[in-house]
C-alpha cells in the first residue's frame, strides 16, 4: 500500500513538473501561480521518492511479523 501511494506521488509529481516548468518560462497558462506549483513539485517528487526508497510495503512487514 505504501508502495503504491509512493508510486502515484512520484507519477504526480513528474506530471506536474513538466507543467511548472512549462508555466513557469511562459509557455503554457494554469490557473495557479506557476512558482507555487513548482514548489509542490519538488514536495511531492521527493517525498515520493525517499518513500520508494526507504519504506517497506506493508506486505513485507506483515511477512516479517509472521516469522
């Protein structure tokens, strides 16, 4: 489970960085301050990252509780 919440938080914010970038030097509008979204960005796509990194999923902590 943790997994896949990391997983939809690193797709999020890749999304979302080619958009930020993209508002950010004026090629595309978005209803947000584009430097806001920016700074989501990199909250999102590292946290999504060091989860994929550094959690176990919860399958792997119930096996290890079983033994």
């Amino acid at each position: 489970m943790i997994k896949i919440l990391a997983i939809i938080m690193v797709v999020g914010g890749a999304i979302s960085l080619v958009v930020g970038i993209m508002g950010v030097f004026g090629s595309m509008s978005t209803g947000v301050s584009p430097w806001a979204l920016a700074i989501l960005v990199g909250i999102f796509f590292l946290s999504g990252i060091s989860l994929l990194k550094y959690r176990k999923d919860t399958d792997v902590i119930d096996a290890e509780n079983k033994h």
